[in-house]
C-alpha cells in the first residue's frame, strides 16, 4: 500500500516534471520562426497580371501578389520603378498611384491604426509604409511621370506631397529639406510657364540647400541620374527595437555626364538619400517600440522570478511530504507557476522587433542638369571619383506633348537588377 507521505512524494516529483516539461516548452515556443506569409498564385492569374508588364520586371511584378498586403506598397514601389526605368510609363504610373493611395492612408483613424499600436503585433507584420525618404521618393517618381504626361500641375502637386511626407521628423532642422523636390515643382512651373512660381520653388529649394543647382529660365531640358545603392535598414538595441540606418553600399560610379549634340553636361549632386533617411530624428513608433522593450523585459523578469519561487515551493514540498505543509507548499508552487508560465508567454508574445523592410531599387543620390531649348541627351555616361568612364547607355527621354520641355532619365545600376522579394520581408525568425 501507498503510504501518505509517498503520495506526496509523488505529487512534488510529478509538479517539478511538468513544470520543468512547460517551462521548456515555453523556451522552445520563443525559439520557433513563423510561416512565410508567401501567397500562391495559379498560373493562370499571375500571366494575366504579368502580361503587360515589362518582361525584365516581371520577377518584381510577380512578387506584388505572392508578397501579400503587408508587402503590397513595398512591392509596388519596386516594381513601379523597375516599369518607370523601362519606359512602362502607364505601368509605373498604376504601380505609384497604388503605393500612394495606401501611404495616404496611413494617418487613417481606423482599427487597423490601432492594431498598428499594438503591443502584441511585430513592427514587420504591419502594412509596409516606409520611412519618410523612401515615401518622398514615391512622390518624386510618380510627379515625374506626371511630367512626362505635360501635366505640370499635378506634377507640382504631387512633389510637393513628397515635401508634406519628408516634413514628419522631430528634429526642425530637416523638415521639409528634401530641396530637390522644390527644384522639381520649380522646373515644372518653368516648364508651364509660371516664371512667378518657379522663382518662388527655386528660392525655397536653395532655402533648403543653400548653393544647389537652380536650372536657367531659358532651359528646356532636366537630365535626371539615379546613382549607386540605397541605405541600408537595421535594428538596433537588445530586440532590434531601434531601427537604424547604414550608409549605402560604396561602388564607383559617382556622377553621370549626359551629351547632347556632340557636348557633355555634367550633372550636379541633387539630393543624397542615406542623409534624408538618417535625419529624421526619432521616430514616433521608435518611442513605441521602446515600450514594447520595456514591457518584454519586465514580463519576462516576472516570469523568471515567479518560476524561481515555484521551484523552491517544490523543493519544500518534497522536504515536507510527511506533513501537511505538503500540499500547501503544492498550492503555492502551482500559483507561482502559473504567473510565471504566462508571463513568459506574454513576453515571449511581445515583438519589439523595428522593421527593416527597406526599396532596394533607390538610388544613394540623385544628381541632375538643366540643358538649353533643342539639347536632346542621347547617351549617359557615368564616371569614377576620378573621372574615369565606367560606362555609358541611352537615358530614357521623355518630351511633354507640346514638344517644349522635358526630361531625361538614367541609372547607373537597373532597378531589375535586385531579388523577387524585398530584404527582411520574410516573417521567418
């Protein structure tokens, strides 16, 4: 016969098993990744999508309904690059116009803002929106395509929204300094006409940039460059709750020369984009994440302590299984372990994690010229800090329907030229 105090032997021996058991399930439950969130998509659908995109960007364009909703911006961003590089004006258009629609959004009083806020939901399952650079050169891109249309007013309009997005940052002396967005609502008023407004964008542009190039009132031609790769996204501190930035990978094109009738015209530097990203004091969602740090650090020193005291109230109730004590020491383990169990489950739930999704398609600068009535750039040619040429193609041009003004466009590195999904977009951990 089982004596009483072998019962309670047992019961301790049997409660210090499943809280070791649970307690290292918990441990193995913060250790596992999630499932990609990649979206199938019959092929018959995806070749209808694909179908009058263009074919070098088709990997990118893939990825805007595999990627999911979170991803949706971010993608559109790529993809209506790539589009915009190639030619694909009405493509890229449709490609911006979608990632605008849902970066307007984002100051939408709704649940989803509010789930956004949630201690519980990682930074980098939310709906991709960008950082105030990268949101600023959606607006670049899609008022050049504007451009492009002769559309001077929206073009205007729309750069100016890129002016409204880069005004979000805590430290005054950056906001609203992304000048060559006033350059461009400058140029476009030229380009319409308004003498009076352009002065008024081109003083606010070198407001912002004292000595940045301002085009002559009797240019007709902005040569446009988009040189070398983009800054990089990290998170920083004990969970990556701080996001952070690294400059741009370093690669030798530096500038670009475009000719035009026989004569080369060196651009200018314009706008570098590792400095928009790196100056927009702190964020407001950086304060959030911290306090999601803070609550993961103290939920998880409650649960530490709380399992401490339930494996010492199982250690009195082995030494006391021949009294009463027994079982009370039992109760309190079993409470203790609970608060602990859950705590750490709580922590283990809190994802301060920043999201380092980051356009891998922008360029580090922006650099550009202003050319006279009649130059028409038929070659772009980049150049080390040397001057050496590392090579040259033919800028993409794009003249407004009266044929009075326009623009040429070139890249030293192709918008194609990076993997179907973006970085960090997977949710595997």
């Amino acid at each position: 016969m089982v004596s009483v105090r072998q019962s309670r032997l047992a019961r301790s021996l049997f409660a210090r098993t499943w809280l070791t058991g649970v307690a290292a399930s918990v441990l193995l439950l913060g250790a596992c990744g999630t499932v990609d969130d990649t979206i199938y998509v019959p092929p018959e659908q995806m070749n209808a999508w694909l179908a009058d995109k263009p074919a070098n960007a088709h990997h990118l364009y893939a990825t805007v309904l595999t990627g999911g909703q979170r991803n949706r911006v971010l993608n559109q961003m790529r993809s209506g690059l790539a589009a915009f590089e190639a030619g694909a004006d009405a493509i890229a258009a449709a490609s911006f116009d979608d990632a605008l629609n849902y970066i307007e959004a984002i100051y939408a009083d709704n649940p989803t803002a509010e789930k956004a806020r949630s201690t519980f939901v990682p930074e980098r399952t939310k709906e991709f929106k960008g950082e105030a650079y990268e949101r600023a050169m959606a607006f670049l891109y899609r008022g050049l395509l504007f451009m492009g249309e002769g559309d001077y007013g929206n073009a205007r309009a729309v750069f100016q929204g890129g002016q409204l997005q880069d005004a979000f940052a805590e430290d005054q002396r950056y906001q609203s300094d992304f000048a060559i967005l006033d350059v461009l609502s400058g140029w476009a008023s030229q380009c319409e006409g308004n003498t009076v407004l352009a002065r008024d964008f081109y003083e606010r542009a070198l407001q912002a940039r004292p000595g940045i190039y301002i085009p002559r009132p009797s240019d007709r031609m902005l040569a446009i460059a988009d040189i070398g790769l983009p800054p990089l996204k990290v998170g920083g501190g004990e969970y990556g709750e701080y996001l952070t930035f690294l400059p741009p990978e370093p690669v030798p094109e530096q500038k670009a020369i475009f000719v035009a009738n026989g004569r080369g015209y060196d651009t200018t530097f314009g706008e570098d984009l590792y400095w928009q990203a790196s100056t927009r004091g702190g964020r407001e969602v950086d304060k959030i994440l911290a306090g999601k740090a803070e609550f993961k650090d103290i939920a998880t020193g409650i649960g530490a302590a709380s399992l401490a005291v339930a494996d010492t109230a199982l250690d009195v109730a082995v030494y006391a299984s021949y009294s009463d004590n027994s079982d009370a020491a039992l109760g309190i383990a079993a409470g203790a372990a609970i608060i602990g169990i859950a705590s750490l489950l709580i922590a283990d739930a809190a994802r301060p994690e920043a999201d380092t999704r980051y356009w891998d398609n922008l360029p580090a600068h922006i650099d550009y010229v202003s050319l006279p009535a009649g130059a028409m750039p038929t070659e772009a040619i980049f150049v080390d800090q040397g001057g050496s040429i590392l090579g040259s193609l033919v800028p993409k041009v794009r003249m407004d329907p009266k044929g009075t003004c326009g623009f040429a466009y070139a890249r030293s590195r192709l918008a194609t030229d990076i993997p179907s999904a973006p970085p960090n977009a997977s949710l595997r951990r």
